[in-house]
C-alpha cells in the first residue's frame, strides 16, 4: 500500500552538528547518494533531496546523476537511472520546503530523526495518522556527521524516536543509509 499523501527524503549536509557540536557543513558521498535514491524509490517517496549549501557538492551530484543519464550509464546499468530519476541536490531545507509546498500546494510536514532522540518521541504510527487525517506531504529529514542542528530540530513539525539497537556495551551508531533504510521500512509497515 502506498504512503496516503506525498512523502519526500532529505538527506542534510549542512547545516550539520560535529562531533563537538559546533555547526558544519558536512561532505555528500557517492553511497549515499545512489543507496538513498534506491531507497526512496522502493517505498514510494516522490522525491529525494541531497541538501548542501557548497557549489562544488552540487556540481559534483549533478556530474553523477548526469552520468546514470547519459549513455554509457544506461548501458552499464540502465535501472540506475529509474533509482536516480527521483534524486536532486539542492541548497537549504527552506528551499526544498519552498518547492514541495510548490509541487503539492501545501506546506509538508517537516519530520526529523536523530540516534540522540529520547526513546518517547513521536512513532511511526502516530505519524503516519498525523500526515493521513490533514492529508499534509511529508518531508523526511536525515542529518549525516553528528545530526541535526537543535535549530532544525526545533522547527521541525514531528520528530522520529531513534533507532535502538542491541549491542551489550551500547553502541547506536548506524550509517545514515542504513537508518533511512531502517525508518522507510518501519513507516511501510505502519500504513
């Protein structure tokens, strides 16, 4: 079953905590790039939005993405560009919530997630009742380095509990692909 309105991934570069917490712009890799796209195109999100404020990372995603495009991307794997066709770099999360509200006539539900969250933050399943009964989209939001500055995070419309894992000395710290991976899967499950 599909989600009940239109859901759409950002994946943020920037701003971005560091590991002291100070606030950084953070590097976009190649993996996340192609595992997110394909990510989003298996369960259904419209649009996937790498989010970095650097020109050369912008230049640098829309080198690859023209790639998949062009022909010898589609002869060397021509469903790359099925998973790719829903990937888009852009600048800031205020642009890429300008253009959904533009796209879909609404502004969308901002949604954050962060392995720092407390374990009774909002779920799967009140969120998907959330976006269903004012038929608001969605935008999903992912911090890659250390998360999320506290100010997007307060902005932020609903946030995520984190993911918990189950390592005897306590360690949680799974890649950003995974976790989206992760989170797709659980909101599936709760439709």
């Amino acid at each position: 079953m599909p989600f009940p309105v239109p859901c759409y991934i950002g994946l943020v570069h920037g701003p971005i905590k560091s590991k002291d917490g100070s606030e950084i712009t953070t590097s976009v890799t190649n993996l996340d790039i192609h595992d997110i796209s394909r990510t989003a195109r298996t369960f259904g999100f419209k649009k996937y939005f790498l989010i970095t404020p650097i020109k050369n990372q912008q230049m640098m995603v829309k080198k690859i993405l023209g790639f998949w495009e062009s022909d010898s991307g589609l002869i060397y794997n021509p469903d790359r560009k099925n998973a790719l066709s829903e990937a888009q770099v852009i600048d800031s999360i205020d642009n890429v919530i300008k253009m959904i509200t533009e796209i879909e006539g609404k502004k969308p539900c901002v949604v954050v997630t962060g392995a720092n969250f407390e374990k009774d933050d909002g779920d799967e399943k009140k969120l998907i009742q959330k976006i269903s009964v004012d038929g608001t989209p969605m935008l999903l939001l992912f911090g890659t380095g250390w998360g999320l500055t506290a100010p997007v995070v307060e902005q932020a419309d609903f946030r995520l509990g984190p993911i918990w894992g189950i390592a005897d000395d306590g360690y949680n710290h799974l890649s950003v692909r995974s976790a989206v991976a992760i989170y797709c899967d659980r909101l599936a499950r709760s439709l």
